[in-house]
C-alpha cells in the first residue's frame, strides 16, 4: 500500500530508471540478439550464447518479466528456449562444444556450460544430460593445478584463464546437484582444487592475454563467481577470498575518480568492466544501499544505456557489454530467495536400531530482493516411512533479511545399512510467479555411500508413455545393473532417488526384492512445473566389502510430459469484509468445498501479515471463522484451502485500518495571500488509506479512492478577506479540516495626489519638495515615486505617503506607481514645474554711463525661462518707484523726469518678480544734466 500511495501522490516528471527496468530493457535486447545471430551464422556464438542464456535464466527467477516481447517477435521466453536447444544440439559427444571454423574448444565449451548450468538451476532439468556431459568433459580436462586454460586470447571475452575456470566451476557445480554420489564426490574434488587454484593467484599481477594473474577487474570479477559457486571451503577460505577480492573491487577507482570500473586501477570507466564487477559485488553479498562506490557506478552504467536496452553504443559488439550489464543489473532485482544449510548437508543415521531415530537440520532462508516477499516453505522426497517436517512453514521477509527454519527427518526403527533419504526444502514466493530456492540434504545410515568400487548402470523403466499428471498416481521405477550381471535386488543394496524437474520426489529401497525401484508419485495440484521435462533416477551404491566389491552409484533420465490436474480446485468464498475500519481486529468467515471426485479438504487456513490461522471448516457446511488482529495500513487476508489431492484453492480480500484523520496538503492559495480574480483555485493533496470525502467551503465536493490523491475547487470569492474551508472525511469518519484565509482584491488602487498636474512650485529647502498622496485598496500596497521618489509600504486598506521629491530648475516629470498584493496597479504621471531662480533684466533705456535731460522713458527687456516675469518697477536712486508697463514689442516701460533730479551721477533701480515669486533688484548707474 505504502508503493500505492507513493506512486498516487508523486508528481508525474522525467526520472532515471531503476535497477529493473534497466535490466528488464537489456534483457529483452540480448535475448533478440543472440536469436538473431543464430539465424545469421547459423550456429552459437563463443560467449554470446551461453553468458545470455545464463542471464535470462537467472532474471526468470528473480521475477523478471521472460514473457515480454523482444524485436524479434518473439518473447524472453522463446528465445531464452531456442538458445538452450541450439546449444544441446551443437554439443559434441565428448560433451565440449568447438567453433568449426576457429576451434576455440575451451572457450566455446566454457560459456554453453555456463548458460546451461543457469538453465538446469532455475528454470528446468530437460538438458541435465547435457549439462553432466559438458562437467564429465570439463573434469576430463582440468590440469592437476585446477585451472582450466583459455585458448580464446581476446579481451574481455576470454584472455584470462579466470574466466575460463570460473565458468567452467558454475557448470561442474550444478552438475553435482545431478548426480549419484560417486560422480559428486569427483565433481567436488573438482571444484576444490579449481577454488585452490584461485586462492593461490588472488595477489598474481603478471601481465599477459594467457597468464593466471589477476590483475584486469575482469579477471577478478570472474574469480570472485568461481569463489561463489565453490562454497565456503571446509574452513571458510573461500568464503574469505570472496570477500577479499570484493574489497578490492570497491578500492579501484577510475581515472579522475568517475563513477564505475575501468580494465585497471586509474584507467577510464568502461561498462564492460563496470558490469562485471557489479555483478561479482552482488555475488559477494554486497549492497549499493551500504556503499555510495557501487550506487554511483548503477546509475552511471544506467545513464549510459541505449534506448533499444544496450550498452556499447558505436562498436562492433554491443552484445558483450549488454550481456554483462544486464547479468549485474538483474543481480540487483527486486525478488529473490536462497535457502541454505548451516553446517553439513548431510547426516548420517545408525543401522538395526530398534527405536526411531530423527536428523535436525538448521537451514537460513534469505531474502536477496529489493522488496519484502512472503514465503511458503515445503519439503519434497525422501524415502517411504520416513517423515519430513519443517517448521515454520511461512515466513515474511523484508529486503536483505533473512531467518531460520528447522527441518526434521525422522525414520523408522530397524534401518538397513547404506540407505540415503535425501529430502529438498523448497521456499516459493507468495508474490512472484517462478521466485523460489531451494537446498538439498541427505540423511543416510552408516556406512555411507563407497567413492570406490565397481561400477553400475542405472535405467529408467517407467513412465513409458513419457506423461506425468499432476494430481494422479504415476509410477517411477529403474533397475540398477552391473557389467559383470549383477542386479541390485533386495533391501540393503542401495537406494534409488527419483528426481522430477530436478525436484527429489521420493525414493525406493527394493524392500520386495523384484529388482524394480519404484514409487507412485502422485504430485499434488500446487505442482507448477508442466510441460516437457525429465525424470531422473539416482542409484546411491553400496558398501559391500569385506565380502564383495563395493558398487558405485549411477544416474539415468528420461525425458517426460508433465500434464496439469484434470481436476478442479476446491471452492473457496470469503465473507463480506468491510473495505474500511478504524478497529484493530476483525472477525473473518468463509466457506470452503472441494470440487475433486473422492476428495475432501485436508487443510484450510486464514493467512495474514505473513502468519497461518489454520482453522477447522464445520463438516456439514464447510463454514470456517476467526479473529484476525489488523495493522494499520492495508491488511491483505488470504483463505487459503488445499484439498487431499493437493489441490489449492486461495481468496483474498484487503481491510484497510485507518487509525488516523486524513492529512491535508494546501498547495494553493498560500495562507494570507491576496489574489486578483475572484475565482480562485484551491488545490490540495489529501493522504488517507481509506478512501475520502473532500468539501471546500461545503459546496465543492470531491471523492477521492484509498491512498488519496490531488482535488482543485474553482471557489468564488468576495472582494476583501475570505476564510475558504477545506474539510476531508475519510471512510471511517476521520474529519480534518483546514481553514485558509485569503484576500480578494481584483481592483487597481484608487490614488490621490496633493498637487496639480503641471504646478508651478518656487524655492524650496535643498531643491526638495514634500508630496502628499492617498492611497486607497483592498490589500497592501507598495508605493514607488521615480525618479529619487523612493519606495513606501502601505497596509491593506491604503493610507497616505509623503514622498520627498528632488527637484531641478524647469519642468520635473515624476511617476506615481502603487502596486497591490495582487499584481493589479495604478500609474499616475505628475510634472512638477519648479522655479527657484528670479527674473533678469537688460536696461536699454538710460544706457550705462549715458547723460540724459528731460524726460526718459525707462526700458528695460526682461526674461524668465520658467515660470515667466510677473511683474517689474523702476525706482531712481532707491524711491520713487514707477509700475512698469509691457509693450507691445516685449519690453517694460516707464517714464522719468530727469529734471526732477540733481545733474550729476544716478542710479535706475529695476525690481523684478516672476509667478513663482522669486525676486531680484538690479541697479544701473547713468548721469543727468540739464543745465541751460
């Protein structure tokens, strides 16, 4: 649920891919492309096949998507089937494969064991043969040191006998799984001195295409799978060696510290290298969550994918760094689960004993996904009249966690010498088709199976029609023979185990001593593995000295059919559960029937939060009830009812707790914000695991799914403040409500000035002028007055400002501008005309230092470049002042007697004022006579 409401609740934007998708795209890309280059050449490529069959193997049971189509037409699927056959069909009879032009033998051989190896181990055992021929060839041609040589001398694909040896361990290892004890003890001795050969070269740095050096990342990224598919070590070395060469993975760096790896220590990152140590650190246990190195290297790998899925964009074979990048990337996938066994796989029991005796096994299933799954847990095989049990038998696990399980094998008293019980515990995710592990442990009666004697041949009889189907009885039986005419028959020669699907069914002891070891395996419906595949017979041996020679184990297979159960699962219908609920229990009912002739339920249960509720269905009605207690979250309950036949019938219904009010996010408007329009969009995100109910201002309504989502409301507003409501209800009646105040102001500010447009201002203190105006609105204001105004604030409902204006001489143009909170705004122009200098006058009449008699008409030319001359007079030696008169020619006038003066030296005063009142008095001197 919590990926549910994460992916309601993101903003749809670009984003880099994940790890999945990543891998998912190049997967798709290499299984086209080695198909299609099958169908150019007409054969298998050296590396191309193998190392892509393996991958594609290995995604499959990670919960990759190997039904997807690919630019071929045809899916993962298909073409992962097509490279498996191509590969069987091309083996040679020694079990090697070569190149018939090349004849690369070792190299070639070395990955088709490697993609058939990954095939036999996590998708079937139809080319188990092949598989045990290629481990037979390999084990042929070891040298004593343990290393296989490399006859392909070209980086990256081969050039290292790493690779070669490493490849060739995976094959050998999965091979043992197959076989009779014999043949797995050589397989073992095999691998030990293949694993000691790598521990002998981990500080190897020696330089060339053929050397047994590790010092390209390649190299040891190869060596680190080698230490993988060897084990532990019987003291834990390779266990430490693994970890070591991981350490050393993460201490190379690239040139200039970049992301990834390059071939060396300092060299450029290239996403060959990059991929391959990826995919050794994931083998190694490593996370990229614990170290930003491996993180970093992700993303850059990802970020240079192409967008048909491949990596090597521009070069002659983008199949190899494809197929390495997509081996690293589905490493890192989100399903994934091991089982393992602490301590020795195999116990041994006492022979003749009159009591029962039991073998306790500890085994650690582990969740390698990135994502929490659900396991159920089961055991397959074993011989008849011994148990198996194991408990628990679910198991929740979380990314990267792990937890124990206890597995029992109990036997009957009186045991026969060298009989071997081998029981597979099998964890299959609840979640994701075709995610399971599993491990397998043998519990025997001393003495143990001999390594040494002669040897036997093992022949499957039966089925000999070639069909299995699940649900029924099928009868699986095989002789066991010697060359000498020897028959293993009777009880105390030995067990037979059979194997279906590469799943240990059951096994036989001949205790009727026909010779014929057999057993009905009658599968039961939840048997998912259909389609061509095979049956195995595995002959133990047995230890026969000191009278006679020991016999050696064996193997034989046949190819088979598996068909489904003709017959109908059981029926099973869960009551009515509410889909809502703010309790923490809830009472859960159902009915359950089976459907089979002859059949009747064997087991039902209620699964919740990864526990088991078995419950007892009512024998007349087949009515089954419980109390479950919930979390809060989403509670997933699952009835779960399995019949006799193993038929396997499930319902499922989801109850969601919600213990808490929905949360509400305001996206806008923004609280106390001022807006322009009175239809205003109110958008919020409301997080809640029950579906919701959200009102704005009681008239907009909107219902939201569980999870919760995004909801605008077109609200209509009045001018000034607004309280909007928001109010959210869940299905359970949680309220929250949020109350966002806002206002409205969709008018431009109403503005008043103190002065005129265009007045005429005088003199004033520092050539400022103090201007008033009013302002009026809804909301806040700002107040800009330029040039050299200043700035001013005003709050909502407006108010007065008194702007300082500099002025100069002439006309001032100003701008008025005030600006609400809501963008809207009111721009007033207001030129201010200022005068701060007075009137000039130029006397024409007296000139200076003229003489004159009589009377004078006094003239004088004023000008004033501002406001213009008001007024001017004339006094004659300061009194006597005469109002001058403007004529028509522009000058100013009046008359003077200048008989009414002394001859001698004078002054004409000229008083000066313009309409800004600035005034002047400028005196100039003349002379008068007016003597007879």
């Amino acid at each position: 649920m919590g990926l549910v409401l994460t992916l309601l609740l993101s903003v749809t934007s670009a984003r880099a891919a994940t790890n999945a998708e990543a891998a998912q795209k190049a997967l798709d890309f290499v299984s086209a492309d080695a198909v299609g280059w099958s169908g150019i050449f007409g054969c298998t490529a050296c590396h191309r096949h193998g190392a892509a069959l393996y991958g594609l193997a290995h995604a499959g049971a990670s919960g990759f998507d190997l039904d997807a189509a690919t630019r071929n037409g045809r899916t993962n699927r298909e073409n992962m089937e097509t490279m498996a056959r191509d590969l069987q069909a091309q083996q040679e009879p020694d079990g090697s494969w070569i190149h018939e032009r090349i004849h690369y033998r070792n190299a070639r051989s070395s990955y088709s064991a490697f993609g058939l190896a990954g095939y036999d181990a996590k998708v079937g055992t139809r080319y188990t043969e092949a598989l045990v021929r290629a481990a037979d060839w390999a084990v042929s041609t070891q040298e004593l040191s343990g290393r296989w040589v490399e006859d392909f001398p070209f980086e990256p694909v081969g050039a290292s006998n790493m690779g070669i040896t490493a490849r060739l361990m995976t094959a050998v290892a999965q091979a043992r799984e197959r076989v009779d004890p014999a043949r797995a003890a050589r397989y073992q001795e095999s691998l030990r001195r293949a694993a000691a050969y790598i521990r002998a070269h981990l500080d190897d740095m020696t330089d060339g295409p053929l050397e047994d050096s590790q010092r390209y990342t390649y190299q040891v990224a190869w060596a680190a799978v080698g230490m993988k598919v060897a084990g532990p070590g019987e003291q834990g070395e390779n266990t430490a060696a693994l970890d070591s060469l991981a350490s050393r993975l993460l201490a190379t760096r690239a040139l200039g510290d970049a992301p990834g790896w390059g071939n060396l220590d300092g060299a450029p990152a290239d996403e060959t290298s990059t991929s391959l140590a990826l995919y050794a650190l994931c083998l190694a246990g490593r996370k990229p969550g614990a170290d930003g190195r491996m993180t970093q290297a992700l993303d850059w790998l990802k970020s240079r994918q192409a967008e048909d899925g491949s990596w090597g964009v521009g070069t002659r074979y983008p199949d190899i760094p494809t197929t390495f990048g997509a081996l690293a990337l589905a490493c890192f996938g989100d399903y994934s689960v091991s089982v393992a066994v602490d301590g020795a796989p195999s116990r041994p029991l006492e022979q003749d004993l009159p009591r029962i005796q039991s073998a306790t096994y500890t085994l650690t299933v582990r969740n390698h996904g990135y994502k929490a799954d659900t396991y159920t847990l089961d055991t397959q095989g074993g011989l008849t009249g011994w148990t198996a049990t194991i408990a628990p038998t679910t198991l929740e696990l979380g990314p990267d966690a792990e937890a124990t399980v206890t597995l029992t094998v109990s036997a009957p008293p009186g045991l026969a010498p060298s009989l071997s019980s081998g029981v597979m515990v099998v964890a299959t995710s609840d979640s994701t088709h075709g995610v399971k592990g599993s491990v397998l442990v043998t519990t025997y009666t001393n003495p143990p199976p001999p390594t040494q004697g002669l040897p036997t041949t093992t022949t499957v009889e039966s089925p000999v029609d070639g069909q299995l189907t699940v649900a029924m009885d099928n009868v699986l039986s095989a002789r066991v023979t010697g060359e000498d005419g020897w028959e293993a028959r009777g009880p105390g020669l030995g067990v037979v185990t059979f194997m279906v699907a590469g799943v240990t069914v059951g096994a036989d002891n001949d205790a009727d001593g026909d010779g014929v070891y057999s057993l009905v395996w009658r599968p039961r419906a939840t048997w998912d593995v259909l389609g061509a595949s095979d049956v195995r017979a595995v002959y133990s041996g047995v230890t026969l000295q000191p009278m006679r020679d020991n016999r050696l184990g064996s193997s034989s297979s046949r190819t088979v059919e598996i068909l489904p159960s003709p017959y109908p699962r059981p029926s099973v219908t869960l009551c009515g559960l509410p889909g809502f609920t703010s309790d923490t229990s809830v009472g859960v009912c159902g009915f359950v029937t089976a459907l089979a002739p002859g059949a009747s339920i064997e087991s039902v249960a209620f699964l919740l939060h990864g526990e088991r509720y078995p419950v007892v269905p009512d024998f007349s009605g087949g009515f089954v009830w419980t109390e479950l207690p919930l979390r809060d979250g989403a509670n997933v309950i699952r009835l779960v009812a399995m019949d006799t036949l193993g038929g396997q019938a499930s319902q499922e219904a989801t109850v969601m707790v919600d213990a808490t009010a929905p949360e509400i996010t305001v996206l806008s408007p923004e609280e106390d914000s001022t807006l322009a329009d009175g239809q205003v969009a109110v958008r919020v995100v409301v997080r809640d695991w029950s579906p919701v109910r959200v009102e704005t201002n009681w008239i907009h309504v909107t219902d939201l799914p569980a999870g919760g989502g995004a909801v605008t409301h077109t609200v209509g507003l009045a001018q000034g403040a607004n309280d909007v409501l928001i109010r959210a209800t869940d299905a359970v009646g949680h309220v929250t409500e949020r109350v966002v105040r806002v206002w409205v102001d969709a008018q431009a500010p109403w503005v008043a000035t103190g002065l005129p447009d265009g007045w005429l201002v005088g003199p004033q203190p520092d050539d400022v002028l103090a201007y008033d105006l009013g302002v009026y609105a809804e909301s806040a204001t700002r107040v800009e007055v330029s040039p050299g105004g200043g700035r001013y604030s005003l709050p909502r409902g407006g108010g007065g400002v008194r702007a300082l204006l500099p002025l100069m001489q002439g006309d001032n143009v100003f701008t008025l501008t005030v600006t609400n909170e809501a963008g809207l705004r009111t721009t007033l122009t207001r030129t201010v005309r200022y005068d701060n200098a007075p009137p000039v006058a130029e006397l024409l009449i007296p000139q200076a230092e003229g003489t004159y008699s009589g009377v004078v008409t006094l003239t004088a030319r004023v000008t004033d470049a501002v406001s213009g001359v008001r007024s001017v007079a004339f006094t004659r030696d300061g009194s006597g002042i005469r109002g001058a008169t403007l004529n028509a020619e522009g000058l100013w006038t009046a008359e003077l007697d200048t008989r009414e003066l002394v001859d001698g030296a004078h002054t004409v005063e000229v008083w000066l004022e313009d309409h800004a009142g600035n005034f002047a008095l400028q005196t100039f001197p003349f002379f008068t006579n007016n003597a007879p």
